[in-house]
C-alpha cells in the first residue's frame, strides 16, 4: 500500500520489510505538533520494573492519539533455566497466577518435565506482557528485539515478541508491527495533502555502555556508520539526548550542515532499589534515571534560520 496523509487519526503505519518501517505524521498547521513516545527496556514482568510511570506514560500517548515504538527489552524473561541470574523468588507473582488460570499447572504436572515447565515460564511471561499493553495496544507502532528477547529465542527457541505482537493486533486490534533489533523507522511528514518531509531515524536496541561516558561516545561511532536524521539506543539504561550536524552538498551544489539527533532511552527497571543488594549493585553499577523520551515534530518556525521544513526535538518523560 502507498503510504498517503493520515485521515482518520493523526499517524498511520506501514511496513517495507522485517526492519524497515513508515510513521506518517499529520503535520498540515503551522501549530500542529505531532508526538511519538520512544520506549526501551521496560522488563515489563520483573518485579522491578515501575509499572505505574510505564501506564502513565503509555496513557499519555492515549491522550494525544500519538504513536509509541518499543526498542527491545519489552519482556524480562530473565528466570528461566538459561540466565545465570535466575532466581525464583523474583519470579513476578502475576505470572504464576498466569500459569494456574490457564491450565499450564495441570499440564506441567502431568508431564512433569523441566522443558515444559520453561515452555510454560515464557508463554506466561508473554501473556503477563500482552495483557500490561493491551490498554494501550492501539497506540503501538513498531516493536524491535532487545538481548532479553533475543536470548530467549537463541536458548529456548520461543519468540516472545513475535506471540505478543501478533496478540495485540489479533484479540485487541493494535496496528504494531514487529522490527528487528536494529533497523529504520521513516517519519513522514505532511504539511498539506500533497507535501511531505521526510526524516528517518536509525534504531539499534544496543551492545554495551560505557560507564564514564554512559555510551554518549557510540554517538560518533553510528553516525559515521549509519545515514540518519535521528539515532535511537537503549539496552544499558543510560538516558541522554544529544544534538548533532552533519555537513552534506546539496541538489544546488551547495554545502550545508544537516541537524541529527542522538537519544538513548533508559528504560523502566529499577535494578539499584535501595542498593542493599542485587546484580546491579554487586557489579557496581550505579541508579540510572526511568522513564522514556517523546520526540516533537513541527513545522519549522525559523526557516531563515534553520533551514529545514521539519525541526524534531526531544523531550524526556
């Protein structure tokens, strides 16, 4: 389908390929303001994950019929045989409730096999995840992979964010559309019904962080890489939102420097607590900021000044 103007709502979503993905944005007013939520590392079924900021955030994006974009690590999935950090007493109390309504109990006792009972552990995990977004299923955009679901489908060979995207679109009508653990993310911008500004954004859920920097110096590493007009990462939970150029010729021959943005999303679990103790805390990793960043698009107001039809700019939630 050829992506056109948004009508119905403000944004519409289409896919190109595993990776590759369009947000059209409504943008026709010189006042109109469009916003899309970046999300990253919620672990939505650890019992450290605030559940309550990710509801009120998810319920923001309700508000203003915005799109929201997941960047991996939806799902925890971390008490399973395969992760060393497994214990069971942070196994989250709503997925054995998960487990006993729908039956798994009486099938993980009738074959009473270490392989069932993890089958059941993540199909639980998937459910716990799907029914937290299924309030807010119809502002979700795009999912990608985090290292928690990847891991999950290397050890274990369950796909759990294949199972929840396909849930949320089939029992409560999400228009979400799977991605991979990096990929691109086109904005289209409409400024009448006919015009359009395109801005893409390159996401990439993460590899590791730098402790002294927090991975503000991937900045340079992936925009000599990787040609964008917005870089998203997550994974270490580090937060920064970082302003960039680039210095391109244009159609006229003439040079000029292009805005980029760089964003890393922090994501919603609190592995520092009160710092008694934990995995974070023995690795000596220090509290990090929750919560996500909303990315503003407008009409340029300046276009003397900034000579670009689309100014993006991001706000941390």
């Amino acid at each position: 389908m050829q992506p056109r103007c948004p009508t119905d709502r403000p944004w519409s979503i289409y896919e190109h390929g595993p990776n590759s993905h369009e947000i059209c944005l409504d943008l026709r007013g010189s006042d109109v303001e469009r916003r899309v939520l970046l999300v990253s590392d919620p672990h939505i079924d650890s019992k450290k994950c605030q559940r309550d900021l990710l509801r009120h955030h998810l319920g923001e994006a309700v508000e203003l019929d915005a799109p929201v974009c997941f960047n991996g690590d939806t799902a925890d999935a971390m008490q399973g045989k395969y992760d060393p950090r497994s214990r069971l007493q942070e196994v989250h109390p709503r997925i054995f409730d998960i487990i006993q309504e729908s039956g798994m109990e009486g099938e993980t006792s009738q074959h009473g096999s270490r392989a069932q009972e993890e089958a059941d552990y993540y199909d639980a995990v998937g459910m716990m995840v799907t029914e937290e977004l299924a309030p807010f299923a119809k502002q979700i955009a795009v999912m990608g992979y985090g290292n928690h679901e990847t891991a999950v489908l290397k050890k274990a060979n369950t796909n759990i964010l294949r199972d929840v995207s396909r849930d949320l679109r089939k029992d409560h009508g999400s228009p979400v559309r799977l991605g991979g653990y990096c990929g691109y993310i086109k904005f289209t911008c409409w400024t009448s019904k006919t015009q359009r500004h395109v801005l893409d954004m390159f996401y990439f859920h993460g590899a590791n962080g730098g402790v002294a920097t927090f991975g503000v110096l991937a900045v340079n590493r992936q925009q000599a890489s990787f040609d964008a007009d917005i870089y998203w990462t997550g994974h270490s939970h580090d937060t920064f939102s970082v302003p960039r150029s680039r210095v391109f010729r244009d159609r006229a021959n003439a040079i000029r420097a292009r805005p980029t943005l760089h964003v890393r999303t922090g994501g919603y679990k609190d592995d520092f607590g009160t710092g008694k103790m934990g995995w974070s805390v023995e690795r000596g990793h220090p509290p990090k900021p929750t919560g996500s960043y909303w990315l503003c698009f407008k009409q340029n107001p300046v276009p003397k000044s900034r000579p670009w039809p689309i100014h993006v700019a991001s706000l941390f939630a």
